[in-house]
C-alpha cells in the first residue's frame, strides 16, 4: 500500500524535505542529502519510505514554497525504501546507511522492545543480570547507541566482551524470539502488555557494535577492546578500524573541524598534537583563528618530552569531544575520504 501525503499546510518540515528530494534527480539529491547529520538524515528517509507515492498537485504546491529551486524536467512523485536506501547509501556511505535502514526497518515494522528506552539503565541492567550475552545483545541491537553503551558500561568483565562479541556476529533475530523476549522483560518491569504487531528482524554486526562503543566512556572503550583482542583479534581489528580516532579529524568537513576545536584548551590541543600525523596538524593549523594557533604553537614549544599516555587522554578528551557533538546533531561523523593515506 502507498502513503499519499495530505495538503502541504499539515505537512512537517521533514515531510516537505523528504518530498523535494523526490523531485531531483539522484545526484542532486544525494549532495542534498549528505548536508544534513545522520539523525536528520535517518528523518527524511524515513519519510521517504512513508511517502512512496505523492499527489502531483500536493508536490507542486510544495515545490512552489521553494521558488528559488528551479526544477527541470518531469517530476519524480515515487518515494520508497529503494530511494532512501540509495541516497542514504551514497552520502553515508554503505555500512552506515546499513544501519540507518536497519533502525528505520525496525521501527517501522513495529519494535516490541522500544518500551526499554523509558526504563532507566540502572534498573534495566537489574533485570537482564545473569541473561546470556546473545539475549542482552539482542536487547542492545534495539536500543540507541547512547543508552545502549550505558547498558553496556554496566556490565562489567569479561561480561561486555561476551556481550559486544555477541552483538558483533549476531545473525538475523526471528521475530517470535524477539517477541518472547519482549514479553519477558515486560512482565519483569511490571510494564503493561501491548497488543500484538509485526515486528522486524534485527541484525546486529559490527557497525552497531561501534556505534555503541563511540559513545562509550574511555575505561568502558578500552576493556571492551581488550577483552576482543584476546577472544577474537580479528573483531577486535575490525572494530578499531571503524572507530573514531584524533587522526580522523582530517576527513571532517571544515566546518565541522572548526566545530570541534572551538573552545578547546590549547594546553590539550598541544599535547594531543604531539607526535601526530602532519596532515592531522596541518588541519588543525588551517582551522583554528590566528590567535589560537599562536597559544597552540607557544604550548608545544613549552612542552618538552610527554608520556604517551597524557598525549592519548588528551586525544582521548577530544575524542568524546566530537561524539558529544555528533550525539547532540551538531556535526556529521562522516569521512570524506575512505581511503584517506597519510
């Protein structure tokens, strides 16, 4: 069945933005797309999949509100999940547009455990004590990465490793397990039945898993970490290689470094430049104002030898810096270069 949009005046502003980019030509909009963070992003996908079919009149009368937009040829008016996959795909990249759709699959075909994101941690960590990791793994799959890495931080060791291993290599969830495990976990917290929908199957992986751990704080990242080097090293390469480093800074839009080192102490910024890439400093240099590259160079002259482990706590500060940013939607966590090589 096709989602017919009503008139533009009841129409969301995703909604009139999901409804111009199914009016442009693929390239165009993927260049459109790839402006916006991942949580808008994941929005107007959304509404893409919703609004596989629009009324010509109504998509006239939303186009006409951006006068300034010239639109040649015929107009487009199918929207669906093969488009917003495409587009989603090339200004995300792959893996992350995999797990964009994988959420966007999720809660659209009905999630029976999205009541777990009302539960407070503490007590959701009470009630799956002593759950295999496959089950509290599934549980993960179905939560935001920034509740789920609270779930996870609680755990403990060996206890998260089992858990992010079995996240990690999680195939498809039938929909009756998930069912069951919902059920489960209702009556556990004293929450009221629901009525019974369609549900999805879940896919964990690694792009998950990482997402997960990005928000993580640094003592939970690095147990994680090391416990997946001793149970599987080639996870745990894979993992680190899809991780968020300081290095990464240099394939961030410009004004998305500039976004991060605003306000950043120079006394950190010296020490977690120390040793670094010169294309990591060169981008730091070319970003910051006049001023603070000269309290920056005057910091690095002054610092003399460092430890290694003071030169990675700072890069780790900055780091959270920029998953705090991307939490809040501020800037985009997406490489302009893949392939980057220093």
């Amino acid at each position: 069945m096709t989602a017919t949009a009503p008139g533009p005046m009841g129409l969301t502003g995703t909604q009139k933005a999901a409804i111009v980019l199914m009016q442009m030509s693929n390239e165009a909009a993927v260049k459109v797309m790839a402006q916006f963070s991942e949580p808008e992003a994941e929005a107007i996908a959304a509404e893409i999949v919703r609004l596989s079919r629009v009324e010509p009149a109504v998509s006239e009368r939303v186009l006409a509100e951006f006068h300034d937009i010239v639109v040649n040829g015929r107009r487009h008016v199918r929207g669906g999940r093969a488009l917003a996959a495409g587009l989603l795909e090339a200004s995300l990249g792959a893996e992350r547009a995999e797990g964009v759709m994988g959420r966007l699959n999720a809660s659209m075909a009905g999630n029976a455990l999205e009541f777990l994101e009302t539960i407070d941690p503490a007590h959701l960590l009470t009630v799956l004590d002593g759950e295999l990791p496959e089950t509290i793994a599934v549980v993960l799959a179905h939560l935001r990465p920034e509740k789920a890495s609270q779930i996870l931080a609680g755990l403990g060791q060996p206890h998260a490793t089992d858990v992010a291993h079995a996240l990690a290599t999680m195939g498809p969830t039938a929909p009756e397990t998930i069912g069951l495990l919902a059920d489960g976990l209702r009556t556990r917290l004293g929450a009221p039945a629901a009525g019974t929908r369609k549900q999805a199957e879940v896919l964990g992986g690694v792009q998950p898993l990482v997402d997960i751990i990005n928000r993580s704080d640094a003592i939970t990242e690095q147990d994680v970490l090391d416990g997946l080097d001793e149970l599987d090293p080639a996870l745990a390469e894979e993992v680190r290689a899809k991780m968020l480093t300081f290095a990464d800074i240099v394939k961030f839009e410009r004004r998305d470094i500039q976004h991060i080192l605003r306000g950043l102490n120079p006394a950190l910024l010296a020490t977690a430049m120390k040793g670094a890439p010169q294309p990591v400093v060169a981008a730091i240099h070319e970003n910051i104002s006049e001023r603070n590259r000269e309290l920056v160079d005057a910091e690095s002259a002054a610092l003399g030898p460092v430890r290694a482990s003071e030169v990675q706590d700072a890069r780790a500060q900055i780091v959270r810096q920029i998953r705090a940013l991307e939490a809040a939607g501020e800037i985009t966590v997406r490489r302009i270069d893949e392939d980057f090589v220093y």
